[in-house]
C-alpha cells in the first residue's frame, strides 16, 4: 500500500502530549494534594480528587495557560512529521471541548506540531464513524467498535481495559514501526 493511500488519525490528549500528568500536577498545586499519575487507574478523575468539585477538576482545560504548560509526548512530533514527510495522510481526531479548543490547540497542539494546520484536525464525540486505516487513542471507548486497526496508547488509565486492541504501544517509535509494517504487509 503507498503511504498517500495509509490514513492515521491520532487523538490529541495522552497520546500527542502529556494532559494527565501536568493536569494532575496543576490540580495538585493548587489544591494542595498529593495524586500520582499512576493513581489514575480510570478516566475519572474524580476518584482520585474526591474532595474536588467537577468544575475544580476542569478549571485548567479551559486556560491558555495551562495549554501551554501541557508537553508534547516524546518524540511525537518527530515521528508524526516523519510519516507526513513520507506521504501518509495524517490527521488529529479530539473530543476537546468546544470552549477550549482555540486555546488549546493554539498553545499545545500547534506550537509543538507547527507543520499541523486545521486542515489536520476533526474534532468529534463519536470517533467510531471516522474513515481512516488507523486510530491511535488512549480511551478504549474511542477505539472499541471502529472500523480501524486499533492502537492503544497505553496509560494507567487503560490498564483494566478488556477490550482487544490490535497493537498496544507506549511510544511513537513503536507507531512509526507498525505503520511501516503494515503498509508493506498491505
């Protein structure tokens, strides 16, 4: 299969950047806390912060500058820029918040990606109804019943997942090398 033909989406949060952590470390300084990325064992964050209110818990989402403290996940953009380069079609599919997202992909997604435009991005709640080759997400909800070879970015918060995922990864590295492996195998 040519790569022009390979269509990647990628979801934004935990899988391009680095949301949960700085989320926690935010909530954390301001509330006084003491939370551990690995007690975020489900994407609920309210367990782990249940003296927060719901609003507490979002507050940061909706600051530019909580965006900008949000790193991008290592080596995603090297290797997200190396398949582009390549000729694979590439594109972000969030359910970000409709309040936030100028703010967040104006200090996140396109200062740490510039070679990314809007062009690029698909925001939706129901990524199942995406066409494209590949979805990589780190919400098991958002992979299960697409018609897509599933990637699973692994998180504490997928641990007790039960769904079977095609490939399970901890890094662009190991995306880049599948997507190699299966558009020479197609």
């Amino acid at each position: 299969m040519k790569p022009e033909e390979f269509v990647i989406c990628s979801d934004f949060d935990d899988v391009m950047n680095e949301l949960v952590p700085t989320w926690i470390n935010w909530l954390n300084s301001k509330h006084k806390t003491r939370v551990k990325y690995e007690d975020v064992v489900e994407w609920d964050l309210q367990k782990v912060f249940p003296s927060l209110s719901m609003d507490e818990i979002c507050e940061p989402l909706h600051l530019a500058d909580f965006w900008a403290r949000v790193p991008p996940k290592a080596e995603a953009a090297y290797y997200i820029n190396k398949l582009i380069d390549e000729g694979f079609a590439f594109y972000v599919v969030t359910s970000s918040f409709y309040r936030v997202v100028e703010s967040k992909f104006d200090s996140c997604l396109f200062r740490h990606f510039p070679f990314l435009t809007k062009r690029n991005v698909i925001i939706t709640y129901n990524k199942q109804m995406i066409k494209c080759n590949m979805m990589i997400d780190d919400g098991v909800f958002n992979l299960e019943g697409g018609d897509y070879i599933k990637v699973l970015m692994n998180t504490p918060h997928n641990q007790n997942s039960n769904m079977i995922e095609d490939f399970r990864v901890s890094s662009w590295k190991e995306i880049y090398s599948i997507v190699h492996q299966l558009t020479n195998m197609l």
